[in-house]
C-alpha cells in the first residue's frame, strides 16, 4: 500500500532562511507527487507538481526516486509562506480516476 | 462561485446522533472524494466517487457512508456519533484523470463537525 510521510508537524525558520520541508513516499509503482498548501482561512490548494518541475511562489521540489524523496524547497522564507504543506502521492485507480494520498502535514511558521 | 461548495460550515451534534454533510463539486468534475481531517491524524481519505460509482474507499468507519447523486453533488452521512468524530470533513472535486490536470484535486473550505 501506498504512504506518504512528513515527518516534522511543524517547522519554524526566520524570514530569509532557507526552508526544507520532507517527504518520503513507499510506492511500489512509478510515483507521482503533489504539493498541496493550506494558508489560513483559505481551502487546500495545489502549489506544485513533480512532472512539471515548475517553480511555484518560489518553492521547487526534486523528486528522488532512490531516496523515495519529494522534499519541498525554497531558498529564502517569507512571512507569508507560513501555511500548512501537506505532501500527496496520487494512484491511478482505473477508468479515469485516481486517488490522492496525503501526508500528515507540516507547518510552516516563518518568523519575521 | 463555480468551485467545490460544503454544507453546514459549521454542526454541533451530540453522541449517538446521525448527520448529513452536503458538498456540491466544481461544474464539470465527476470525481468527488471526502477527507477528514483532524489535528493527530491530518487529512485521512474515507471514500471517492466517479460519475455516481464508488470508486475507492480509505478509512471509513462502517458508521459512515456515502453516495454521489445524478447531479453529481455528494452526501457523507455519519451516523451514532462519537466524540471522536469531531473533525473538519473536506470535500474534492476533479476533472478527468490524464493531462497536464492530473492530481489536482479542488477543495471545498470544510464542514466542521462537533460532537458533545
């Protein structure tokens, strides 16, 4: 069975540091992996996709398939990146659907 | 607004009781799923619905179930509630599996459910 993990629930880091926030998937198929961002007050979205290896609000994740690793980056924090991230590995369940599996989350508390 | 829409926001029920939340997908979308989301735990999948079909199922407890209407909007029922159901219950919609959409699911803002 699939699982995603995240194993800090919450990370502090000041404004202009770096932040890595983890994730480690266990998937026997070929994975494909999701960011989602929760800011407050607001709904669960997503910020960025490993096939795309796009660059989102700043943020990039390399997908490390030998470290079964999608670590989400960003070089220097901002105050309004704190939010709470949640890791997501999604599986093909046949016939035009799929299935997103979630990590617990980290939050990201960025200290001005 | 043509995103997922949840109701109640917000239910206060006692144990033993039966609730219904109501979540109405993104026009277009045929898939919906419910999570449930609670502070140990984080967001737990409980069931996902293609065009009316169950299509997969999480961790749902028996006292649980739900169905995806013709319209395609979507009712969890929870039934002898437990203290321990207390949660904010997501609802998501998506499009169609393959693409560049893939994987993105659209999320209502919640239904948070009480239990006294």
């Amino acid at each position: 069975a699939q699982r995603v993990t995240q194993p800090e629930k919450l990370l502090s880091v000041f404004k202009g540091a770096p932040v890595e926030l983890k994730c480690n998937y266990s998937y026997s198929g070929s994975p494909e992996l999701f960011w989602y961002v929760q800011y407050s007050r607001q709904r669960l979205q997503l910020l960025l996709r490993h096939i795309s290896r796009e660059s989102i609000k700043g943020f990039t994740a390399d997908l490390n398939k030998g470290e079964t690793s999608f670590h989400l980056k960003k070089p220097f924090a901002q105050e309004e990146d704190s939010a709470m991230y949640y890791c997501a590995l999604i599986v093909g369940i046949g016939a035009g659907s799929y299935q997103l599996t979630f990590g617990k989350g980290t939050k990201l508390s960025v200290i001005p | 607004d043509s995103g997922v829409t949840q109701t109640p926001k917000h239910l206060i029920t006692a144990t033993g009781q039966r609730v219904t939340l109501r979540c109405s997908p993104r026009s277009g979308d045929l898939s919906v799923y419910w999570y449930q989301q609670s502070l140990d735990q984080g967001l737990q999948f409980l069931i996902q619905y293609y065009n009316g079909e169950e299509r997969a199922k999480g961790n749902i407890l028996e006292r649980f179930s739900a169905q995806q209407f013709p319209d395609l909007h979507s009712e969890l029922n929870l039934s002898s509630l437990e203290l321990g159901d207390s949660a904010l219950y997501f609802c998501a919609s998506s499009p169609i599996s393959g693409g560049s959409r893939t994987g993105e699911l659209f999320f209502g803002e919640g239904s948070r459910l009480t239990v006294l």
